[in-house]
C-alpha cells in the first residue's frame, strides 16, 4: 500500500535559533543527519570537512545558530521535529562557488536551498514541499529577490535517500521555481524569484506556544 500523503498544511515550519537548537539535534540524531555531517558540508572544504566530521561539525553547527544566524528551518508535526531544510545567502556556501556544476550563474544576489533532511518515517509525505513554501517566506521576509535550489532530477521515480537530500526537481518546480541552467544531466540550477510568480506549499508559521523569529 502506498503511503499516505501528509497534509503538509498541518506543519509549522520555523527557524533554526538557540532555543529550537535541541529540536535539531533530535532531528539529525546520533548521526548528526548523515556521516556525521550537520549540515556542514557546504561551508566547508573537503579536507575540513574530514577533519571535523562528526563532533565537530556539530560544535560548528550549534556556534552558528547560537551567534544569532539562522542557517535553516525546521518543519514540525505537532511538537515532532520531523524536517530541515538549508537556506542562507550563497555566500554562507563557498562549496558552490567552487563546484563545476553548481559554481554562480551570475553576479545576482541569491540566497541558496542547498539540503533537506527529512525524518525517515515522514520521507514522501510532503515535508519538503512545506518547506520549500517556508523559505519563500523567509527570504522574502529577509529582503532577499532571489532563491536558488540545486535539486537531482532522477533518471528513475526511486533515487537513494542520500542523493534525495539536494532536493527533488518535481518538489522545485511544484513551489514555483523554474529551470535557468543545467551543467549536468541530473543537476539543474533552480530559481525563485520573489514577486515572480505564484507558488504553493507554504506552511503555517508557528503555534502559540512557540516564539518566532
């Protein structure tokens, strides 16, 4: 039987700060979401990303959202942390500007969706939909005019989770962002720009009970 969709209307999606900090953690688990990562892997090079893989990554990580900056936003079931999505200005990632496939289009100020991770139990339920819809609405609220994504667009319908984690192209282009250029057969470069267009997806912004931001 297939699995139920989520009604990802239901989600509150909120930002990363120091108090939702044990939310993340209980996300990403003992395996710091994969390999030890922490959502590290674009803000650094490889060989620091080796040496810090693990602990350290999720030092580097909690010294971040603690300073005050936001790298991402966390979807919630009810008080369930159950999705994470990665979105900061393109200059938060300078793994992109060296990578062949992904490095700048152009000189235009983006801000860059660079990782989902999704608890295993709610992958394909429309978690990242919801949040797609939510980093909208956080770079719009930011000022920003520009939202990139670099998702995989699978050969076939079933793709590992691991690659999964760049974000799924059909998931882009159902929150309204559209194709501008493609270095790789699977690796399109996605764009949104505020003002341009409808898009669907957004979530719900946060319960009483929680303090936004």
């Amino acid at each position: 039987m297939a699995a139920k969709k989520q009604d990802h209307a239901k989600l509150t999606v909120l930002p990363v700060t120091a108090e939702r900090w044990p939310d993340l953690v209980t996300l990403f688990g003992k395996r710091g979401a994969c390999g030890g990562c922490w959502c590290m892997w674009w803000r650094l090079t490889s060989a620091e990303f080796e040496r810090r893989k693990g602990a350290s990554n999720r030092r580097a990580m909690k010294r971040i959202v603690e300073s005050g900056e936001v790298p991402g936003l966390i979807a919630y079931d009810g008080d369930e942390p159950v999705g994470w999505c990665s979105v900061a200005p393109r200059e938060k990632f300078p793994r992109l500007a060296r990578s062949r496939i992904l490095k700048p289009v152009d000189d235009t100020p983006v801000w860059s969706i660079v990782c989902f991770f999704i608890a295993k139990e709610h992958r394909g339920k429309g978690v990242s939909t919801a949040l797609l819809g939510a980093a909208v609405d956080r770079v719009k609220s930011r000022g920003g005019r520009v939202i990139e994504g670099y998702p995989v667009e699978p050969k076939k319908d079933r793709i590992p989770d691991a690659f999964a984690w760049y974000g799924i192209a059909s998931s882009f282009r159902k929150a309204g962002f559209r194709e501008i250029l493609r270095r790789s057969e699977t690796r399109p470069i996605m764009r949104y720009e505020i003002g341009g267009g409808a898009r669907t997806g957004s979530a719900r912004k946060s319960p009483s009970r929680r303090k936004r931001t």
